[in-house]
C-alpha cells in the first residue's frame, strides 16, 4: 500500500459522493449486492470463522486476508460481512450452490454491527494510500445471525465476505467476494458422519533402500501422526496404505537419506517412525481398518487408459509380513472415474471389499456385486472451481452443512480425511456425531447406479506408459544385479510397479527417476569398474587369463564378463561364470580365449547381469596368438601318420582277397607257392562285406590300387558261389 500525494487524491466532491453512500446503506441497514460480470480484482482468502456453527444470537467472525491480483491500483479497498437470508434446504440445493460462481446468491452486505465491526478498511476511505498489485492485506468483520436475518435453527446459510474499492480510472465497485457455509443449531439439532482416515503418502524410498529426502519423516510429524491420533481417539474407518508401512517399517530400522552425488547421510526419522508404529499397529487390528492398493495406487486410471495388465503386480505387491497384508482391500475415487466397465474390471482382477467413489451420488445408497460393495462419497470439498472450499473453515462449513442435510434425508454420510485440516474439519461439535464406516454401509439402502462408459481422460497418461514400463524392465536387472531370489526379484518389481501408480504423485516422471536413480547409474557403469591387461600372448590354442572388477557401490553385485571378438574365427572368448563381489572389493575373474589360428585380434569386454544386460563399463585389449606353427606341424604328421596306416591296411586286404581267390580256382598266383589261408588275417583286415550268393559287383573302388572283378576270372565268375 502507498500514500498519496495530496496533488493527486480524489475531488472533494467525489469524496463525499462516496462517504454520503456509506452513511445512506448505515441508515438503510443493508443494500442489494448485484450479481457482476465484472472480472475480479482481488483475491479474498478466508482464513477463519468462528465459530463454525452456533445459535443464532452468538456473533460469527470472519477473517482473511485480500491480495489485489490486477494490474491496477485501487483506493479505499473495504471488506464487508456479506450474508444470504435464504436458508438452504437439502441436499440438491446444496450441490447447486457447491457448483455456482462466488456471485451466486445475490444475498446483500451487512453495516449494521455495533461499532462497525461488519466492515473493515484496508485502505483508508480519504484514498491517501493506494492498493498496488501484489500487496495485500487482513481483515476482520463481525456479524450477528439474528441482526442480519438468519433466525431459522436447524438450517445452512451462505455467508461470507465482499470486498469494494475504486480502481484506478474505474467507479467505485465490488472487485472479490468469498463465501462460507454456516449451521445455525439449537438443542435439537443433530446430524451423523463417517470420516475415514486415509494413511497414505508418497512413495520416497528408492530401489536401493535409501530414501531420496527427508519428506516422509516430516509428514510423519506433521500430518500422519495427528491422522493416527484422531483415528484413536474417534469411532473412524483407517484405510492404510501397505506401502506406507513398509517405508516406516524400513526407517524405524535405521535408514539413510540420498546426499549429494552418490553420497549418503544417516537419516534423522528413526524414533519418529518407531512411535508412528506404535500408533497405528493396534488400529490394523481393530476391525476398523482396510488396506489401500499398494503405493495407493491409481487402479481405476489405470483400467480407465486401457492398462488392466498392472493390475497383477499391484495385486502381488504386498509381502505377506506386512502388518496389513491381511486386510480387506479398499479402493478409493475421490477424481470421480469409476464407470461401469471399470468397476467390473475391478471387481474381477482385485474383487476389492469396497470402494469409496464421487462418481455416484451418495443419496442412491449402495450398490454390491460379486462381494464389493461401492458407496457415494459426500462431495469432494477439494474441487478448485468452489470458491466456498479453497480454505480450510470454508470446507470445515461446507462439511458441517452436508453432515446436517444429509442426515436429514437420510443419506449416508461418508468424507474421506487426509489432512491435518480434515482431521480439524470432521471435528465433532456438540450435534455432529462421527461414525464407523461399517454403521453407514448397514444402515445405507440399495440402489446406487455408475455411470455408463467415461470418455473423460485421466492422469495416466501420454509417454508415462513408457516410462512405467521401463520401471519395471530396470527393477528385474537391478534384481538379477543383486543376485535376488526369482520371489524376491517377483515381489521388488511388483512394489515398484505399484508405486509408480501412486495416486499421490504429481511429476510421475521426475520421480521414477529419482528412485531408480541407483539402479540407472549402476547399469550405466557407475560404481563398476572393470580393469584389463592391453594385450595378452597366447602360447597355445586355449589359455586362461585375468580381468578385474571392482565394486564400489553399497551392495554385492553378481556380475560376468561378456567379450566380443573382432574376428570370433580366428580367436574367441566365452562369457565368464558369474561372480558375486562385495563392496569395496576388487576380484580377479578369468577368462578363456580359444584360438584357431596365428593372429591378433582386437577385443571388447564388458561387464554384464547374470541375464545379460550390459552395465557399460567396459575395456579393450587385443590377443595374440603365436605358437599356432608347431600346432599346425603336429597336424600335418599326424595325418601323415593316418594315411600311411590306411595304406597298409589296404594292401593287405587286397593281397588277401587275391589268396582266396586263387585257392577258390585251385590256382596260385604266379610265382608264388600255394599257403593254408590266415583266417586271423582276414578277419582283422579284410572289411569288405562278402557278396551274397548270385550277385556281382558292378563299381570299382577308386583308391589308387588295381582290384580283380568277375571279369578278370569268368570261371569264378560262372561258378555261381566263392569257396568257403
């Protein structure tokens, strides 16, 4: 706010025009505050309203704060208590009001509290000081029900504020209101609600156990421990998220937090989970309690965008230790997306005990099939477009009108809490009466109907599918990395699949890379570190010869060699057996070349998963392999050896075919004196298979050597049989 030179304040007479109106609405009482088309130049917050609800001779004060959101400035800015005399009176008229802009009702200003408690400047009315863009200011105005026209007991009334002022170059007008729902109640005023208490947050601990901040051990001090408090000390419905429980369960152990660069520190929260624990262990046991998917996670989006399939690792994600894994499953649709194909998907692939929506109206009661039971949650307060629910006393008004309304009619009455200003909203007052989720769900009637097919979006969407997948495909090798049992490997993909579906998420993006960050950068080579020699010299055709590896990240890796071979023809290397190296240890691991030839071939190596996904760290060296001559000597006499062998092994055999021949014919061969044939020679070297009786021989083997056929010998060949 400025001060004004005297130079340019307003004209005497306009500054009388203007006070003269004040004076004239004081004597009057009250004036008609026109609905405007005008664009709002002022943001009014409420910050308070006390009280909430009240008889009505008890006054009711507002307080908030205006901040001149235009580009202009503007003088003698005055807020005044605003009020509608028209009572509302049911449920309908309420979600009509929920739904209207903040210039609906036209209701009127009131100036007639003593002492003129029911406006307040802030900005002087002589206009020495300006209201400048971006400043802003509090304020606080008084209001008596009965003064104002609000005398029926038992009833809602919108109230709230209106703020004047005279932009520059503009008239004197309304430039923001704000509004707020009241209960006028007397002794006979009564009214039941449900509050269920939601113990969910976002997922904060990455796939290498540490945690990327501190946010979970505040939240714990500032909003989780006050929901499990209020959860002991009224009759409220816990839904807790098994995910939750895991990641305090893991701070209470001792846990670090992520530094700068890789670095780690001891985090601070231990005790603070351990008493969290304390708190809400006994609520799981209870009979008041259901689990929420795990991660909280957005199922129903999920079926929505056409992905049923992550229903399964959400279904699988929760460890049977959890405290809450034996729990009926609850699903929750404050975003209002359950319709009749995703509900039946649902029931079938997760058969949730029940699920607590704003896609159906909570008048039509219930509605059960195939064992879920799906009931209408009371408005969502939360929907950025109600100008009544921006603050917390407007939703703790509007929650307090609901509760009344609908009790009226008898509507169960059902409000999901999940913040400190939730638990302060659903306070009980003397005619609110909380209840058990399990009260509303027997008293409520059949009937609730969903919608028919949605074609509205959700937030699951657009590349984050890709990025959800590669969670999952990462989460596996960060498993087979660690050398993870196939049911432990099974369980850590699922959690992290189901958390990436956390219906707490806002950046889905920025987080998948901030909790699989450790396993990203191991798989890039980072903390792996694999060293070679840059040649090796093979004095034969295999031989073994070392690499080594050394880890420096925080866990055991179970890692092989896999080389790649410039000419694989001339020289390869198998992949190595896999190793399991501590941290902070280097180990030796051998590998094997095989050699077919003299040369030098070129080599890449690099570390890879027991699966096979490369880990990027990598090295090169050549292998040179020399002796391959004497080898290929050794060859050579060998075969020479072999033929030399058949050779002679051949001649006998001819020799002693010819023998029996001629003993057949009674002849000898010339020059030679006839011999008692050496059957033990035959039978060693003569392994030509005999002809059968009648048949001849039509080829000639061509080994070099001249062999008799029936042609040679036509007696022998008429006979018709050889001698035995």
């Amino acid at each position: 706010m400025t001060n004004v030179s005297p130079t340019s304040r307003l004209r005497p007479a306009a500054w009388l025009l203007g006070l003269l109106m004040v004076f004239a609405t004081v004597i009057v009482g009250s004036s008609p505050a026109q609905a405007r088309s005008e664009t709002e130049l002022v943001k009014v917050a409420i910050t308070s309203v006390s009280p909430p609800t009240g008889d009505a001779k008890t006054p009711i004060t507002i307080k908030g704060t205006v901040t001149n959101t235009s580009s202009v400035p503007m003088t003698w800015v005055q807020t005044s208590f605003w009020r509608s005399q028209d009572q509302i009176n049911d449920t309908r008229e309420l979600s009509d009001l929920l739904a209207s802009p903040a210039t609906v009702p036209v209701g009127m200003r009131w100036y007639g509290e003593p002492n003129e408690a029911s406006i307040f400047n802030i900005t002087d009315p002589e206009a020495n000081q300006t209201f400048e863009p971006g400043d802003s200011g509090s304020f606080t105005v008084t209001g008596t029900p009965a003064q104002m026209g609000l005398t029926s007991p038992n009833a809602v009334y919108a109230i709230g504020v209106h703020v004047q002022a005279s932009p520059e170059d503009q008239p004197r007008r309304t430039v923001g209101r704000a509004r707020v729902l009241t209960v006028l109640s007397d002794t006979h005023t009564s009214a039941n609600l449900a509050p269920v208490i939601v113990l969910s947050a976002r997922p904060t601990r990455r796939i290498d156990g540490t945690f990327t901040d501190e946010t979970l051990s505040n939240d714990i001090t500032r909003r989780l421990k006050p929901l499990a408090e209020a959860a002991h000390t009224r009759n409220a419905t816990v839904l807790v998220d098994p995910s939750l429980i895991d990641d305090v369960r893991a701070m209470a152990s001792g846990y670090r937090v992520a530094g700068k660069g890789s670095a780690t520190v001891k985090g601070k929260g231990q005790q603070v989970a351990k008493e969290w624990l304390d708190l809400v262990t006994p609520l799981l046991t209870a009979g008041q309690a259901y689990r929420l998917p795990y991660g909280n996670a957005d199922v129903i989006g999920a079926i929505r965008q056409g992905r049923p399939n992550v229903l399964l690792p959400v279904k699988h994600a929760v460890d049977p230790s959890n405290p809450a894994a034996k729990l009926p499953l609850a699903v929750i649709d404050p975003a209002a997306q359950l319709d009749t194909p995703s509900f039946k998907t649902l029931a079938k692939e997760l058969s949730p005990a029940l699920v607590l929506t704003c896609a159906a109206s909570a008048r039509d009661g219930v509605h059960e099939e195939s064992g879920t039971k799906v009931l209408g949650l009371a408005d969502t307060p939360r929907a950025d477009d109600h100008p009544q629910s921006n603050s917390d006393p407007q939703r703790r008004g509007m929650l307090l009108s609901q509760a009344l309304l609908m009790t009226h009619e008898s509507i169960p009455t059902a409000t999901l809490v999940t913040t400190v200003n939730d638990v302060q909203a659903t306070a009980p007052v003397g005619w609110l009466h909380l209840q058990n989720l399990s009260t509303v769900l027997s008293r409520a009637k059949s009937g609730l109907q969903l919608q028919g097919t949605l074609t509205d979006s959700t937030t699951l969407k657009g590349s984050w599918w890709r990025v959800q997948h590669d969670i999952g495909v990462d989460t596996d090798d960060w498993s087979n990395l660690l050398g993870d049992s196939p049911k432990t490997a099974s369980l850590t993909s699922a959690k992290f699949v189901s958390r990436s579906l956390s219906a707490s998420l806002q950046d889905r993006e920025a987080w998948a890379a901030d909790v699989m960050r450790p396993a990203a950068e191991a798989m890039a080579g980072k903390g792996l570190v694999l060293h070679s020699a840059p040649q090796f010299v093979m004095s034969s055709s295999s031989n073994e010869f070392p690499l080594t590896v050394t880890n420096s990240l925080n866990e055991t890796v179970h890692v092989k060699v896999v080389v790649s071979s410039e000419n694989p023809q001339r020289i390869d290397i198998p992949d190595t057996r896999v190793v399991a190296i501590q941290p902070g240890e280097t180990q030796t691991i051998k590998f094997s070349p095989k050699a077919s030839s003299n040369g030098v071939v070129e080599m890449q190596a690099h570390l890879s998963t027991p699966s096979g996904r490369t880990l990027g760290s990598h090295a090169s060296f050549v292998v040179k392999a020399t002796q391959m001559d004497d080898v290929g000597w050794i060859i050579i006499v060998v075969s020479a050896l072999v033929l030399i062998i058949v050779t002679v092994l051949r001649i006998r055999q001819v020799t002693a075919s010819s023998r029996r021949q001629a003993k057949t014919s009674g002849e000898s061969p010339a020059g030679e004196v006839p011999t008692t044939p050496d059957p033990t020679a035959d039978d060693i070297f003569d392994t030509t298979p005999a002809s059968s009786a009648g048949e001849s021989s039509e080829s000639t083997p061509d080994d070099g050597f001249a062999h008799r056929t029936d042609k040679d010998n036509p007696a022998e060949s008429q006979s018709g049989a050889s001698q035995p």
